[in-house]
C-alpha cells in the first residue's frame, strides 16, 4: 500500500524494554559522543533516555517535576541499571553558579553525581555515573564513583 509523502517509514518497533535509562545534559555538543560511548564502550545497545539541561543535576537537587517522572519510567519500564553523565563547561551549572572556577564547578557536578548515586542505590537501582571532558578536540568520560 502507498503511504502518503507526508508520512517516512522508519526502523522496525521493538517492543521490548531493556531495563536501561541514560541521563544527559540536552548540550549538542556532547550529544552525540555521549550516544557512541554508550553504545560502544557501555555496550547498552538501547535504552530510555532523559535529555535535559543540566542532565543529572535534577536528581541531586531534588527538583520534584523531574523526580517524578523518573519515577514513573522507573516503574512502567521496569528500569534496574541508571547511566548518569554531566560534562564541562555545562551551561545548566555555569548558570546557576557563576562564582565558581571551572575547577571547582567540575567538583560540585561530581559531588552531584556522587549524591545522584546514593538516591539511586536507595532505591535498589544499579547506578553508573560519568564525568564528560574535552582535551585537545576529543571528548573523553570519566567514571565517578
Ligand atoms: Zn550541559
């Protein structure tokens, strides 16, 4: 049957939940990089995503719209492994704490990621977290723990 030219078939559903979820900062920069190394390095061939400004902050921060909703993919889509990524120079943070060295900043996204980490852990979810960074023109992560 012909489809309407408004309409583009795209790749087969698979209706399957994998049980992964990545969180990330919505920076184009990082984006793409981000979706290789988990693909690639991670080897997580599909998962959930929250794409945000700021990426993981919202969980250490405690911002409830957010938390919420986490919750509820938690729930229905049976997450068990959470992959948390904030990287340098994020505007989300620059923003909110413009006093703070970019060395310092990068200390606070750690401490976040680290208090990300223990919610998830009391919540009985397998929790990964990394610190995204660029050196020369590469972009590399690094685990938290
Ligand atoms: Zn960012």
């Amino acid at each position: 049957m012909n489809r309407a030219s408004n309409e583009f078939k795209k790749r087969k559903f698979v209706n399957v939940f994998s049980g992964n979820l990545a969180i990330f900062c919505s920076d184009e920069r990082f984006v793409e990089a981000t979706i290789d190394f988990l693909k690639e390095d991670l080897e997580i061939k599909t998962c959930d995503l929250v794409v945000v400004a700021g990426g993981p902050v919202f969980i250490a921060q405690k911002e409830s719209s957010l938390i919420e909703r986490l919750e509820l993919l938690i729930n229905f889509h049976q997450i068990k492994k959470i992959i948390l990524i904030s990287h340098e120079n994020c505007g989300y943070y620059k923003h909110f704490y413009p006093e703070l060295s970019s060395q310092n900043l990068e200390k606070f996204q750690v401490e976040d990621l680290r208090k990300s980490l223990n919610f998830l852990k009391e919540k009985g979810i397998e929790g990964y977290a990394f610190f995204a960074y660029t050196e020369k023109d590469q972009i590399f992560f690094r685990e938290i723990k």
